[in-house]
C-alpha cells in the first residue's frame, strides 16, 4: 500500500496512527502542501479534491479519512479500533465525530489560507479562531470522559481505539494554535497515555521524512 500524506495534515496523521495500530506497513508518499502539490494535476488524478490522505491498495484508490479508517477496520478487523456493542461503537464514533466532524474541518489548512488570503487575517486572528472550535469541541469531550467511569487510560475502555486515534492528533494541532491544554486534564492524560505507545510516537507529524 502507498499512503499519499502530508507530515502535518490532521488527518493524514489519524490515518498513520490507525495503520501503525493495525500493524499493516506502508510505503510513504510525501505530498507537500507547503508547495502545493496537492493542487496538480497528478495528484488530483488520484484524489480530485486535492486533499491528503489517499491510500492505494493495488487498483483500489481510497480517499477521506473516516472512509479509509472504516475500510482499514473492515479487512482488516484485528486489532478492532471499535468494540464489539454497538452502543459502544455508538459512544466511540460519536467521540471521535467530535473532532472530525466539528472540530477539525473548520481548522484545516484550506479554511485558515482563506481567512489569511482572502480576509486578511493575520495569525493572532487565525489561532484566535482555531482555539475557538478546538476549545468548544475540547469542552464537549472532556465531560464525555469524565462522564465514563468504567474508562481505562484511553477515551474508551483500556486501549487505544478509533477515539484516540482522532483525538491525539487534533491535541497535537491545539499546541501548534498555542492553545492552553491544561483546562482539558483527561484529554491531556489520554494524549500522554497514547504518546507511551509506539504506533502513536511513530506517526507523529515530526517523525515523518517530510517533517525537514
């Protein structure tokens, strides 16, 4: 499998993670969108959104992240990210929709050169804006977590799983916005429990070869 990525793309650092948990090996395709990349017409040949991630599996072309994750979880079901209930599936897709569905898409790359471009925000604007989202969905999943009192060290149960496979990297997000993470002390427990375990510390944005 080839995984087209950016090293500091929220998602194409969920999808890294999700794959090293799964245990399936890749071969890295740096897609630079510093430079644009993403934008040419090769690129968009395989994903004509012009966003990262894409993972190719022979002839299959797999594109969002949620969509990979679910194939991912589908062929390859062990080790699960899901448990088996479905009111439990239920909670953890709902923890995990938080920052995909609310969080992350309004503080992607292409809504903040937006803010920057076309209406001149400079960068206390913009982190002012990303501390906002990240800040409302950030309150939401902390009482979820101190709601569950049968948690283990991880947003559901005692290990890793679809939650945290999106939450640690909208944590990692939220430092380079310099947001204060300390109002979120069981998020901040999660992401360090994760940062123990080597599928999370090897997708880190910093650990990939385009990180230079």
């Amino acid at each position: 499998m080839q995984l087209y990525n950016f090293f500091r793309s929220g998602t194409s650092h969920r999808l890294r993670i999700a794959l090293n948990l799964k245990g399936l090996p890749v071969d890295y395709v740096a897609v630079d969108l510093r430079t644009e990349q993403h934008l040419k017409d090769e690129f968009k040949a395989l994903n004509p959104q012009g966003l990262v991630p894409v993972l190719v599996d022979g002839q299959r072309v797999l594109i969002q992240s949620p969509a990979i994750i679910e194939w991912l979880e589908e062929r390859h079901p062990t080790p699960a990210l899901l448990p088996s209930e479905p009111d439990q599936r239920a909670r953890v897709r709902a923890l995990a929709a938080i920052v995909g569905c609310d969080i992350h898409p309004i503080n992607n790359r292409r809504i903040l050169e937006y803010l920057r471009q076309q209406l001149k925000a400079d960068e206390a604007a913009v982190n002012a804006w990303c501390a906002t989202w990240i800040a409302a969905g950030f309150d939401a999943l902390e009482a979820l977590l101190a709601a569950d009192t049968t948690r283990g060290d991880f947003c559901f149960g005692g290990q890793p799983g679809l939650a945290d496979v999106y939450l640690v990297p909208q944590v990692e997000s939220a430092r380079r916005f310099k947001v204060d993470l300390s109002r979120w002390p069981l998020i901040s427990a999660v992401d360090a429990a994760c940062m123990l375990l080597d599928p999370f510390k090897k997708a880190a944005p910093l650990q990939q070869p385009d990180a230079a």
